[in-house]
C-alpha cells in the first residue's frame, strides 16, 4: 500500500475540484489562472484531475476511489471534500 497514513484513521479523503469561476478581487498572494479555481494552482494533483475529467464531480469521485483501491486503501469510509470556489 502505497501512503498507508492517507487513511490510517480509517477514513479515506476524495477531494472534488469545483469548476474555475472568475472572482472580483486582485489579490497579490491569489494565483490566478483560467484552467483552474481562484487559489488554486494548475499543477496541483485535485486540479490536475479535476480537469482531466471536466470537472464533473462524479466522475473525478469515481476516478479518485479507483485509485485509491489500485493503491490498496479502503473506500468504505469516505470524507469527501469539496474544493475549488469563491467564498
């Protein structure tokens, strides 16, 4: 298994990249880019995935817990987490 403490709690985290909105603020500390939400940069792992599948929340879900059984975690527990936004 690969990252065994990923989900040593017993819980498996599924993050969910919600699609790029634009926001109002120019914030210097924000990256900043149309590929992916406010905050976030184009070259993390959930923003990587979320685009490659379209941002469609099911399908990045379905893409995640594939892996992770492929890695040897557990999916009958899961804390899925929403990210991405303007808040």
């Amino acid at each position: 298994m690969k990252k065994a403490s990923r989900t040593i709690s017993g819980v498996t985290p599924v993050a969910v990249m919600a699609k790029p909105f634009p926001c109002p603020g120019k914030c210097v500390y924000c990256p900043t880019s149309p590929e992916a939400p406010k905050s976030y940069t184009v070259e993390s792992p959930a923003v990587l995935r979320a685009r490659s599948c379209g941002f469609d929340a099911k399908k990045q879900v379905e893409v995640r817990l594939k892996t992770l059984a492929e890695m040897g975690h557990a999916r009958d527990k899961v804390e899925l987490i929403i990210m991405g936004g303007t808040f």
